[in-house]
C-alpha cells in the first residue's frame, strides 16, 4: 500500500510515568504499518512529561480534542488510554470513525485489594509529599498498594492518578456509536476480563477478543496476535 493512501491510528498509552514509554511500542507499531497502517503515538501530559497543576478525567478528554484533526479518526487506547478513549468517543461522536480498546481502565473494581489501593491513594493524595520523604511508611504503601508509578510520581501526578482511577466511564458507554474492537488479556489482574465483558455489552457497536495466555499489555507480549486482530477489524 502507498504511503499516502495509508489510514493513521492514534494511539494512547497507559498509565506509567516513563520517558521511554514509546520505545515500547516500536515493534507493535511496525507491524501495524506492514499492515498498511500509519500510527501516531500521543505522549499523554503528566506521565512522559510533568503537570503544572493536577488534572481530571475531562481534561485529559479536552486535551485529546485538540490533538486530533478535524475529520473522524481511528483511536487506539491501552489501560489508561482506553479510560480517555472512551470518555471522547462517548462525548464527540462526529470525531470517531472507529475505536480500539485494549485492558482499558475506566471501571472501579469493587474487590477487596483495590478498594485499600484506592484508600491508600485517596488517603496519600490529602496527606501530600511529607509523609512521602519517611522510607519505610513509601515501601509499606507500595507493598499495600503495589503501584510502583503511584510512589515514584510527584505530588501534581499522585492526585491526577487518584482522580483518574475513581473516575468511571461505564455510564457513558452506551452513548459510543463508532464500530469498537476491544481486546483483552486472559489473565489479566490490573483490568480483569469480567471489565471486557462490560465493554462489549454495554457498548452496542462492539466486539471482543481474549488472548489466550496474555495478561494487562497483549500489544507487547502477543503483538502477532493482537496486531492481526486489529487488522481484520479495520478492514
């Protein structure tokens, strides 16, 4: 296929703060292009680089608008990227030809061990960064809480990742009218696949695969798969 005939997926990351984070994709990518398919990795505010000011859901919703050209695009969102994926495509319908959704977060897990993840970030958000300077009380949150990116993140960053994991996008995805490919990790423990299976009920327009095997990232530990997958969909 020539390369300007070639469509583009934008795609949106997950949740880590990595200056790296790109890097992880180039193999995914490429097979995405051998496909016939341009892609464009947006570095999402906040986790490639550093806020100024604590952020919400919806700006990162708006923020995503004025990324994107003017026509309907192809929005590609993992984990986090899933979670503002969504909340757009649900918002601006006449901006998304298509989405896709891979582990994408967006839902409040009611389990024990992430109900004191969330009370733990709630609880460390209103404390601030003084408690943060004492070693052993940052190795018990992390040990309780297990989010590495949480402890490692600066204050403005701590609070966008608390607003960010008690938002919820499940009431908003009936309102998503684009043909929606959502792929999910079989063995997946940060977004578990009983999430997949709300995705696709609730979003009319959809269709869900499981990879077999593969946990949160299916794009770099089952990129044959997952690539070949979203080929299929958007042709």
């Amino acid at each position: 296929m020539d390369k300007d005939m070639k469509k583009t997926i934008y795609i949106l990351h997950g949740w880590a703060i990595d200056s790296e984070n790109e890097k992880k994709w180039h193999e995914f990518r490429k097979l995405l292009s051998e496909l016939g398919y341009e892609t464009n990795f947006l570095a999402i505010p906040g986790l490639t680089n550093k806020l100024d000011k604590v952020w919400s859901l919806n700006d990162y919703v708006v923020w995503l608008e004025n990324q994107l050209p003017k026509e309907k695009v192809i929005l590609l969102g993992h984990s986090f990227g899933g979670q503002i994926v969504s909340m757009f495509a649900s918002r601006y319908l006449y901006r998304v030809k298509m989405i896709i959704l891979i582990d994408s977060s967006g839902m409040i897990d009611k389990s024990l061990k992430k109900v004191i993840k969330r009370y733990v970030f709630r609880t460390a958000a209103k404390i601030g960064k003084t408690i943060f300077k004492h070693q052993v009380f940052r190795k018990f949150l992390y040990k309780l809480a297990r989010e590495k990116d949480y402890f490692q993140a600066d204050p403005i960053q701590r609070q966008t990742m608390a607003n960010v994991i008690n938002s919820e996008v499940t009431s908003q995805l009936d309102k998503i009218e684009a043909p929606t490919l959502i792929i999910w990790g079989e063995n997946d423990t940060v977004t578990p696949l009983k999430f997949a299976k709300v995705f696709n009920s609730k979003i009319k327009n959809s269709e869900l695969h499981i990879i077999e095997g593969a946990r949160h990232a299916p794009q770099f530990t089952h990129i044959l798969e997952t690539a070949k997958i979203i080929g299929d969909f958007l042709k």
